[in-house]
C-alpha cells in the first residue's frame, strides 16, 4: 500500500521521495512478467498453437547448412513459408545459450518482451502526460485484455513488434536529448528488427511514422517545432530498410511469386474467408474512430494547447490501423482484427488520462477544502478533535490515491479490455491445445517416424507436431488463417481427410460421404450461401439409421446399412467436368444396396440414385426406411417436401422422380415400399440453398407458407434446366471432387494423428489405415497402401 500511495505524489501532486516512483514502476513490471507467466503455464504447455508453427521456423532455419528464411520444413507439409524469422532468430540463440527446452524458452522470451511494452508505455505517457498517468498507464497495459490475450493464442513475433514499436516512437519524441549519431544507430536498429519480424507490424510502423511525419511538416509553426528534428524520424526508417534490403527483397518476391491472398486479393478463397469472419463490426470502428478527439481536450487540459507533436503521433497511432480495418473497400485482404492489438496503447492511454483526470479533480477538491478550513480555524472556531483528525487526511495526496485506485479497480474488474486473474484462465483454458497425452504423442512420432514421413492433423494440434515433432504435417487451417495459395489445397485435403472420405460440389451445392465404414454423413448436403464462404451441412442420412426391411417366404428380416458389407466404393467424373458420381456399394447373401450420388454443373440440385438387387429367389418386398437429420423445419405439401431453416434462410427440398414415398414430418422419415424383384430402384433429386431474407417474406405465418409454397412449386418445374438457374447463383462452375485415396496418394501421406472420436472408426474399419499409436487422447494411423 505504501508504494502505491506514492501515485499521488506524481505529475501534479509532487513527489516527496524520487525512488518511490522507481519501486512502484518496478513492482508493476515484475508483476506483468509473472502475471503472463503463470497464465502461460496454467496447464503446463503454453496455450495456443501457434507455437507450434514458431518452433518449426525455429528448427528449419537453424538446420545445418545455409538458412533459408523463406523455407519451412514442416508447417503445411513443407514448402515455401512467409513466417518473418526476427522473433524465431532471437528464441535459437536464448536456447542455445542456456539449453531450456523450446517450449519453455518460447514462453518465456514472449512474457519478457511483453513486459517491455508495459515499460515502454509508462516511458511514452510519462512523456506526453506525466508519470502519474505513466504509472495508471503501465498498470491498466500489465493487464490488458488484448496483450494477454495474444500471449495465449501464440502470436509471438506481433508481441515483439508491439514492443519495438512503441520503444522507437519514444525515442523519435526524445529526439532532442540525443546527438544525431546515437539516435541515428538505436532507432535504424530497432527498425531494422520490426521489419524483419513481423509484415503487418512493418506496415503499421512505416505508415503511422511516415503520417505522423508528413502532418508534422505541414504544421510544424503551429506545433512549434523543428521540421529538421521531425524528418530525423524518417532516415532510420530508410536505413533499417537498406540493412534488410536482402531479406526485405526476398520477401516481396515470395509474396508476389505465390500470389498471397493477404495482399493481392488474388486467392479467392482465402479472401472470401477472411470477409466472411473477419471484418470488424462498425460498433467497435466507429467508437475507436471517434475516441481520439480526447487527445485533443486532454492535451488542452495539461498543455494548454490542442495540437502537439505527441497528439498527432498518437492520434495518427489509432486512425491509420483503423483505417486499414476497412481496406477490403480497396481490396487489400488481411485479419482485420489483428489491427486492434496496434491501437491497443494509445487507446489504454486516454482510459489513464480519464482515470488521473478524475483523480486530480477530487485532489484539487481536497485543495480548497483545506483553504477554506483554514480561513474557517482563524476565524476562531475551532472544530472537535476527531474532525481535525479526519480533516488531516483529507489532503490531494491521500484523495488522489484513493480515488486512481478506486478507478483502477473499477476498470481491472469491469470493463472488458482488462483481464482478470480469473478471465484469463478462462481464456487460456479456451485456447489450450496441448496435454501431457497429445505431447507424449508428439513425442512418439518424433522418436518413431522417418524424418520425411508426412503426417495429417487437424489445425491445432497440427501446428504442435510439425514443429515439435518436426515432422511436415498437412494442418486443416480454415483459409482466413492463410497467406499462400500453396497452403490452400494443402490445408482444405486435409481438412476433408479428417472429416470424410469423398466431397464434391459444383458451387451451387456440395455433397459429403463419408462412405462405407462409418455411419455418419451417408451422404450429407451442405447449402452453399451467398453472405459466407463456409458451406452450412443442412440435412443427411446415416447409414446407422437407414434400414431395409425384406419379405422372404413369409418372413421379415431387418438390416441396418452399417451391418452391410462394404462391396465397392468410388467416385467417377466426366472428361469434361460436367458431371461427377459417387457410388457406394454394399450387400450381403440376400441382396446388394448401391446408392449413386451424382451432381450435375450448373444444377442446384443433386441426384440420389439407390438400387436394390437380390442375390436369392423369393424375395417378395423390400421395405427402406431413410430418417433424415435436418436443420430445418419439414414442410410437406403433397409432392413439395422440404424443410425450412427461418434463422439462416435456407430451404432444403426434396423431388422424388422414381417410387412415391410415404413421408413422416413428425421423424422426419422417407418410407419406401417396393417390390421383390430381382432390381428394383428409387430416386430422388435433393438440394438445400439460401432463398430470400426479404422480410417482407416472413411477416407473419400465411404469407410464409405461400412464398416457400412458391419456391418449392418452382423448383419442382424447373429442377434440372440450368437455364433457370437464377441470376445472383454463379454460372459456369466446373463440378469438383475429392477424393480420400487420391488424396493420400497426391500428398504422400504416412499417417494421420486423429483427435476427434467421432471420424475413429472411419479409420479404424477402413483396411488401408493401421493404427499403430492411441492413448486418451490421440490415434495415430499409418497408411498401408492406396485404396
């Protein structure tokens, strides 16, 4: 308590002891580097895994030979990578020096710079505002939400840059206390190392200094400065770049020779992803947008003018990330919300500013009371012995104190930008990747594998076992998370090799089997929507729950699917990509059951074809029982059978072409009753799409059921003329496959590390696949052959 008091005697309320600030800046620090540590290490491993892919950097350019920072071994199955290596460079030596093991010497080396930034936020508000605010300042960073968070999902270069960002803006505003050749080396230094650690961070630095440069010069009479001294800011920035030229160079030509979607805009898909769940809300840009006006009232406030050099540094600090949020309005495609980690201090420094500009109001209070209490005793009316007492304390000093530390516990544990103790377990339990039996698996493939066996995983724990396995690993990375076009059909086969054995689609609907040796998604349909760029499973089938039921001399024999045997599976496509199939056959000594999935180019609809055919003579009947599961609602109306998804709009629709089935809304359940013949067959054309969100649709129930009522009465005319296909769908899209044999094939893949026991027994059952690693939580598959 004694060291946080002190917070009174800063800025306006003087300082009685000149080392009370140092114990109380030096508290808040150790505080931070242990606050983050034991976050970190909550669960053992750090969380996130992201660290696994900083590992495999690591441990591709400290290889012997010659390093290639532009190459990894292991993240994506090995190949060209984009990773900026300054962080990674700087982790290698701390290992080499002292040996720790790397996940350790990672969480560390990451704490510690964090607690850099805090630092650098009391040196840069003490600087424009004053060391109260600086200590507040440094307080509310120590516990920032943004920064801790950061730390817990992995994004180590980016919390490097955001230390060395605000260390050079420092010293760029305490260009007149050095000479020009020392100022010249640390800021040419500290650029150099942001450009060679994180892309997006060089970005931001070069246009907030370049900005803040540009508006400095033309209002250099007003803010009263030097133009000399502002266009010192841009020679380091000149010469970091000439020092990297060589790095920098390969970088651009990597970029540009892959084609990044991150920069270009040239591949779609990670694009669409990225507009689809990345873009920031106008509830948190215009707010951020709008807050740096208080730069202006608090510099009015304490400097008694409205712009300063500071001011326009700051407030350009906040408006050129936020800018770059809406910079797919000119097609520049990034993770917008990596933006907010940059305007992250300035805005936690208006929240201080607020905090010490409530504190002194009271202070000032107290001031005058005790002008006024004194002018009260000289009067000659002297007060009781316990209000003297009271009014003793009543002084700026003790004010301040309480009421900075009311506000700042008001904010530590109410407003969302700050995190708790509590929160943040909460947060690093969300983002925990790795246990003790996920890393003793990791561990076995490292000591079991061939160095060049190609592993499969999903996306978390794939980043984990590329890089502390160092093995290359294919991770299912949704495209949003994505830079290079190489990585995209790498990181979408594996993705599906870990959902489902065969997809295809022709962008108006996509279609998943997971074929014979798992009941599941036998098949699914999946609507393909026009405001995202995920396709939304809408309704299936599943082999555990579609039954045949057959007649044979007066006796009733029943069979789920899943108790046949698999006969025969595979896909077909024509030479021209106008159509593709996917047969799935199986069958016991009475009869065979082969469905045919065929989805034509240009049709939202697909075709389901199901053939029975009897291996025995006396077969009187067969009776197939298919229970749908469905996300919609089901409308039945005569022959117009579908179901209704109100929330995402989506209609699903089914056409029975061959064989009348009866139909159970309540189950929902398709019941077919067909004859004993030697081949019988029924047919069905099945789709699910987006309809319209025109509310007007859906006023109330009756106008609701005529418009669906008119849809599905219009896709029953008009179901296979691609013709009709209506304006906004796209046209003239080839029909795509995947295929899992080909896949394995293509990729040469040596095994799959499954977490996820629901798909088990998809590689479990399927004889191409030999399981030769489990424990609680991992099953790891080698591939025997091609199927």
């Amino acid at each position: 308590m004694a060291g946080l008091k002190q917070i009174a005697e800063f800025g306006r309320p003087k300082m009685s002891k000149s080392s009370g600030k140092y114990v109380l800046l030096f508290s808040i620090l150790a505080f931070s580097f242990a606050y983050r540590l034991l976050l970190m290490h909550h669960a053992t491993f750090p969380p996130g895994a992201d660290i696994g892919l900083h590992n495999s950097v690591l441990h591709s350019i400290t290889q012997s030979g010659s390093a290639d920072f532009f190459w990894n071994f292991y993240q994506m199955g090995g190949g060209v990578s984009l990773t900026f290596p300054g962080y990674h460079i700087f982790v290698a030596f701390m290992i080499s020096m002292t040996g720790l093991p790397d996940f350790l010497a990672h969480s560390l080396v990451v704490s510690l710079f964090s607690t850099i930034t805090v630092a650098c936020s009391f040196l840069i508000t003490r600087r424009v505002w004053g060391e109260s605010t600086g200590l507040i300042v440094a307080f509310l960073v120590a516990v920032s939400r943004f920064d801790l968070e950061m730390l817990l999902w992995g994004g180590f270069p980016n919390v490097a840059t955001l230390m060395l960002m605000p260390l050079t803006f420092y010293l760029f505003l305490q260009r007149g206390r050095f000479t020009m050749v020392p100022f010249i080396l640390s800021t040419t230094l500290l650029s150099s190392a942001i450009y060679i650690t994180h892309s997006l961070s060089a970005v931001i630095f070069v246009a907030v200094t370049f900005a803040t440069v540009f508006f400095a010069l033309l209002l250099s009479r007003r803010l009263c400065i030097s133009r000399r001294s502002v266009a010192a800011w841009i020679l380091p920035l000149i010469l970091g770049a000439i020092v990297t030229i060589p790095f920098l160079l390969g970088a651009v030509t990597t970029y540009v020779k892959d084609n990044t979607g991150m920069i270009t805009g040239g591949v779609s898909d990670i694009q669409e992803a990225l507009l689809s769940t990345r873009v920031l809300p106008p509830e948190i840009v215009v707010p951020l947008f709008a807050c740096v006006v208080f730069f202006f009232l608090f510099s009015k406030e304490y400097k008694d003018k409205y712009l300063t050099l500071p001011v326009l540094l700051l407030t350009l600090w906040v408006l050129v990330p936020m800018f770059l949020t809406q910079g797919y309005l000119l097609g520049l495609y990034t993770d917008y919300n990596r933006f907010l980690y940059f305007v992250l201090m300035p805005v936690i420094m208006l929240i201080g500013m607020g905090i010490d500009h409530i504190a002194g109001f009271f202070a000032r209070i107290a001031d005058w009371y005790q002008f006024f209490k004194a002018r009260f005793v000289q009067n000659g009316r002297i007060p009781s012995k316990a209000w003297l007492r009271l009014q003793r304390r009543l002084i700026s000093r003790n004010v301040y104190t309480s009421f900075a530390l009311s506000s700042l516990l008001i904010a530590f544990l109410f407003i969302p930008i700050f995190m708790t103790p509590f929160q943040g377990v909460a947060v690093q339990s969300f983002y925990q990747v790795m246990t003790n039996p996920g890393y003793d698996a990791i561990q076995w493939a490292r000591e079991n594998t061939d160095e060049d066996s190609v592993f499969v995983s999903d996306a978390l724990y794939g980043w984990w076992l590329g890089g502390f396995a160092q093995r290359p690993t294919l991770s299912a990375v949704d495209p949003q998370y994505l830079t290079l076009s190489r990585e995209l059909a790498l990181a979408k086969n594996a993705s599906y090799l870990l959902d489902t054995d065969y997809v295809v689609g022709n962008g108006l609907i996509q279609i998943r089997e997971d074929g014979g040796y798992i009941g599941r998604h036998n098949p699914m349909f999946l609507a393909m929507l026009n405001w995202t760029y995920f396709p939304y499973p809408f309704f299936n089938f599943n082999n555990d729950e579609t039954s045949v039921s057959l007649v044979e001399s007066n006796n009733i024999k029943t069979y789920d699917l899943s108790q046949l045997s698999l006969t025969d599976m595979n896909v077909e496509i024509a030479p021209d990509r106008a159509w593709a199939s996917i047969y799935v056959c199986r069958g016991n000594s009475l009869f065979n059951y082969t469905q045919i999935i065929t989805i034509y180019k240009n049709l939202k609809f697909a075709n389901v074809s199901v053939t029975l055919e009897s291996n025995v003579k006396g077969i009187d009947s067969y009776e197939v029982h298919l229970l749908l599961q469905t996300k919609g609602d089901p409308i039945n109306n005569g022959e117009k059978v579908g179901f209704f998804d109100k929330g995402a709009k989506v209609l699903g629709q089914l056409i029975f072409t061959r064989g009348q089935p009866s139909f159970d809304e309540n189950v929902p359940e398709l019941v077919y009753s067909l004859s004993g013949e030697s081949n019988v067959r029924f047919e069905i054309w099945a789709g699910a799409f987006p309809i319209s969100d025109d509310q007007a649709n859906y006023k109330d129930q009756e106008t609701e059921d005529s418009f669906l009522d008119f849809v599905m009465l219009n896709n029953l005319a008009s179901f296979r003329q691609p013709e009709l296909v209506p304006d906004d769908w796209p046209h003239d899209l080839e029909v795509g496959i995947f295929d899992y044999g080909a896949a394995l094939t293509d990729w040469n893949v040596s095994y799959i590390a499954c977490r996820d026991s629901s798909v088990l027994k998809k590689f479990a059952s399927d004889p191409i696949f030999s399981r030769v690693f489990i424990n609680a939580e991992v099953s790891v598959f080698k591939v025997k052959s091609s199927p």
